[in-house]
C-alpha cells in the first residue's frame, strides 16, 4: 500500500511522519524504515526504527529512489513499513514523473507487502488526477 501524505510547507507532514512512525515501530513484528534528506529527524524517532540518509548513497530522481527502495525491500524480509521525508527534495518535483513514480511502486509495495508513505509538499489540486487514490491531505 502507497500513501501520499500532502500539504503546503509548514502544514506539519514532518511531524505526522514522526508520530506514524514511533508507532509503526510499536506495532510492527519487523522492520520499519524511514528515509530522509540529511539527517534531521535522528533524535524525534525511536532508535527502532532504521534511519537513512539519502545524501549518503547520492539518491537523486525517481529511478534512482525506485531501485533504491526495491533494494531495500530486496535485502530484509520483514520490512513493513517505510516512511520517506521531503520527496521532492530527493527526487525532484516533476508531477508527471511523481504519478509514474507512483504506479511502479505501488507494485513494489504490494508484492514486499510493505507500506509506504512519501510526504509530498504539494497541494492536491497541484497534482496529477491518476494519483488521488493515494493521497492523504493535511
């Protein structure tokens, strides 16, 4: 399953993926992941949960998030969950990219049976209609 967790800058998305993922980690029988662009949230996250920095494997664009994220999912079993901050910083604010982006992950989700949840500092209307499904608006 694939959220897209939307709002304007400022609207709190940050501080809501903190709280989902503290419980995510209290709920879950495996692993919870949550990725970043620089390392802003190591002390607001419990030590449970596995924390990593984009900045440190050069992540930049959607391909690169999407083979970076299906490596993850590849390499551990019992991830169920994964929390990415700040999606456009990482890979780039193109809404058409976002939307195709969206469609090949949400297979990755479905086949690691893994959640995900990308923070996205967009307004809904600013945003492709194919995607609606997957949003969840601040």
């Amino acid at each position: 399953m694939v959220t897209l967790l939307i709002g304007k800058k400022g609207s709190g998305k940050t501080k809501r993926l903190i709280e989902e993922a503290n419980a995510a980690v209290e709920a879950s029988k495996g692993s919870v992941v949550v990725i970043e662009k620089g390392a802003k949230l190591t002390y607001n996250l419990t030590p449970n949960a596995r924390l990593v920095d984009t900045e440190e494997y050069s992540i930049k664009g959607y391909d690169t998030l999407y083979g970076f994220l299906s490596g993850i999912c590849a390499g551990n079993y019992d991830i169920t969950d994964i929390f990415v901050d700040s999606t456009f910083k990482i890979a780039g604010d193109d809404k058409e990219a976002l939307a195709a982006f969206v469609k090949k992950i949400n297979v990755l989700a479905d086949n690691a049976k893994t959640a995900i949840t990308f923070l996205i500092s967009a307004a809904k209307d600013d945003l492709p209609t194919d995607i609606e499904a997957t949003l969840e608006e601040l």
